[in-house]
C-alpha cells in the first residue's frame, strides 16, 4: 500500500504465535500523524465488511480503535495445522 505523503503515516507489523487458540497470524495496524480522529457515530460499510469478513469466513477476530492519534487495528486469524508445511517435489 502506497503511503501518503501529506498527512498520514501507518505501520504494520505481522506476527505469527501460539496462543489460546493455537497458532494465530497477528495483524496490528496503526495510522499516526493525520488529523484528530473520533469514533464514527455508526459502522460503516468497509467497518461491518471487514470485522463480518475476518470473524465469519476466517474464524478470527477484528478489534478497531478509533484514538485521537489514528486509527488502532488488530486482526487475528488461526493459521491451520498444516499451514507452514511447504511440499517438496
């Protein structure tokens, strides 16, 4: 993703673990240096998208923030058994 030069700068950071529920993927989005932000009065289309998308298809979870600095993102997915097994030929 291209970032924006004029007011806003994010960083991600992608980890995988074990945890309560296994072996997860861990995505942390974090948006600083924009304009104040304030949780929106209601959940938008991208918002509903994105948490029903993560939470009914994957099995994950989706956990927005809204603070004043930027937007606060993390996105939890357990990786199946088999997921890091590559095949050889």
């Amino acid at each position: 993703m291209a970032r924006s030069r004029d007011w806003r700068d994010a960083v991600g950071r992608l980890d995988g673990a074990s945890g309560a529920y296994g072996r997860m993927v861990d995505l942390d989005w974090q948006e600083r240096g924009g304009p104040a932000v304030s949780p929106p009065t209601r959940r938008g289309f991208g918002t509903r998208l994105v948490e029903r998308s993560i939470e009914a298809d994957l099995s994950g979870h989706v956990d927005l923030r809204f603070e004043p600095g930027g937007l606060v993102c993390r996105i939890s997915i357990p990786l199946p058994a088999d997921a890091l097994r590559t095949s050889r030929a």
